[in-house]
C-alpha cells in the first residue's frame, strides 16, 4: 500500500480489521466481506518456507476488487505474535475497529484414551492460548474506537463436544466461555463481542461436508453474518450464531425449569426423567444471572415448601 494511499485511507475514517488465518477457507471468506464492506484488512496467515503464500494471495485477490488490505505472516502461537499482528495493523490503517479471531487447527484424530493428555498442549496453544494474547493486545486499541468489534470463530464442538477430537472441543469450549465473558466484561466500553460457528468446508474439514454438500457449504456463505458481526450496524453481543450453507440460527445453552424436592432429595432417581425435560428452558446472557435467577427461584420454592 503506497503512503498516499494509507493516508487517504485514515483520512476518510476507513475503519481497520485483523484477521487471523486469514488467508484461507473461512478466514479468506471473512477478509474479502470486510473489504468489500469497505474496511481495511490486515490479513494474518503464518507462512512456512516451502508453502503457498496464503496471506498474500488473498490481499492480492481483495485489492483486485478495490479493496485495502496488507498481509502479516505471523504464526499466531509465537511469542510475539500478538504484538506484531497489532502494530502492523496500526502501523498500516492507523487504527483498530475490528478483530476476528480465526486462526486454529483441528489436531489430531483420536480418541482420548490413545491420544492422551499431551495431545492437547499444541491445540491449546494456538486455539485458545494465542487468541487471549491477542485480544489483550488489542483491547486498548479497540476501546479508542466507536464501533469497536470481536468475533470468536467458535465450533459446535465446544458446546456438544465431538469423537476422535477432544483436544479441538475443549479449545472451542474454552474459547467459547472467554468470548462470553469478554462480552459481558466490555459492555461498558462499547466493545461487542460475539461468536460465529461456521458450518463450512474447509482444508480444516476435509470431506465432513460430502460430495455435492461441499460446494453447498462453501466458506463464502459465512461472509455475510460475518460482515454484520464486525459491522457498526450490528448491536447484539454475548450471542453465538451458526451459520452454513445459507442458513443462519442462533445457539444459546439452556436451563429447564427448576424443580423443587424438599424432603424427596434423598430419593432424587424417582424425579430425575422430570428433572431432565427442558420444556420452558431459559437462556442467560451471564453465569451471574444463571445464578440468580436459580437463587431466586429456590428462595421462593422453600417459601413455599414451608407454607
């Protein structure tokens, strides 16, 4: 990007996007929304000697729409990844509105009990660990911003959990939980975060999609929640939405009504098929809520109980 180019770009109030992994499937699809949508985007994808140069084919394809972008090579889990990826974002747009965090790998397949404890330290590292470490780099940049945007590429795994994957659902729990809290935390500072399960296919998900369903479920349809996610026009937070093949819905956890056993607790098996139907379930934006309203609810149950 010429200087006078980046000029024009700050001047105007273009507001600026990190997105890592960037340079392919899903992350490749969110970068080109983002540019269309008229943000400059830096486009993270580590590069390996040897390797297609990923980052630098998907600036190359967003600028021959008309779009700003620079590519930054990172590899997400280094040491000083986080600093790097956010000082050339600042160093190229002069600013930082929006964050995607993309990056992550799938692990190995196997079941825990081959795979073992170690299995999980590299999943760990790059799905959870260097995302934290980004976003607390850029979290005094993003608050100097009025449109200020985090989305967390989550998967179903880390809510129902998948075979043969354990290492890569617990990385997408953990994610999750820190994304929903990050939400709850920057409510105040008009930052809003949210999380996207993409249903698509990917180098990542190799033929799970099947067929005829992989051009179905290509990565492009994820860019439009996507792009509304990181807009100015969204105003949701603390939300997951899936999104895939053109459908879109949203994804909460649950709690069914509570119920009340007083001096049956001893015997709790007799009530546990009533226990376990989720007719009328709630959902919470916080575990503070959650418990509150569970508190509540056992204050009034014992009230009662006693009358």
């Amino acid at each position: 990007m010429s200087e006078a180019r980046l000029s024009d770009a700050i001047s105007n109030g273009r507001r600026a996007a990190v997105v890592t992994g960037g340079g392919k499937g899903v992350g490749r699809a969110i970068a080109e929304r983002l540019a269309a949508d008229g943000l400059g985007v830096l486009v993270n994808n580590r590069h390996r000697p040897g390797t297609d140069d990923s980052a630098g084919a998907a600036v190359a394809a967003i600028r021959d729409q008309g779009g700003e972008a620079r590519a930054e090579r990172s590899d997400v889990a280094g040491e000083s990844a986080a600093e790097a990826i956010v000082s050339a974002a600042l160093a190229t747009f002069g600013r930082l509105d929006v964050l995607i965090l993309n990056a992550g790998i799938a692990g190995e397949a196997a079941r825990f009990e081959k795979a073992g404890p170690d299995a999980f330290a590299d999943v760990m590292r790059i799905n959870f660990d260097a995302n934290i470490r980004l976003a607390h780099e850029a979290l005094p940049h993003l608050k100097s911003s009025l449109s200020a945007r985090i989305v967390v590429i989550g998967s179903t795994a880390g809510i129902y959990g998948v075979k043969g994957r354990a290492p890569y659902a617990a990385s997408k729990g953990a994610l999750i939980a820190f994304a929903l809290t990050l939400a709850a935390e920057l409510e105040r500072d008009g930052i809003l975060v949210n999380v996207l399960f993409p249903y698509a296919a990917t180098q990542m998900t190799g033929d799970a999609a099947g067929g005829s369903g992989a051009s179905h479920f290509s990565a492009d349809k994820i860019g439009p929640v996507a792009g509304w996610l990181a807009s100015e026009a969204c105003d949701v937070s603390g939300r997951i939405m899936l999104a895939g093949g053109g459908l879109h819905r949203r994804v909460a956890a649950t709690e069914g009504p509570a119920r009340f056993l007083g001096a049956a607790e001893q015997d709790f098996g007799q009530h546990a098929a009533a226990i376990d139907d989720l007719d009328g379930v709630r959902t919470f934006r916080e575990a503070e809520s959650a418990f509150a309203a569970f508190a509540t609810e056992a204050a009034r149950a014992a009230k009662e109980a006693r009358s």
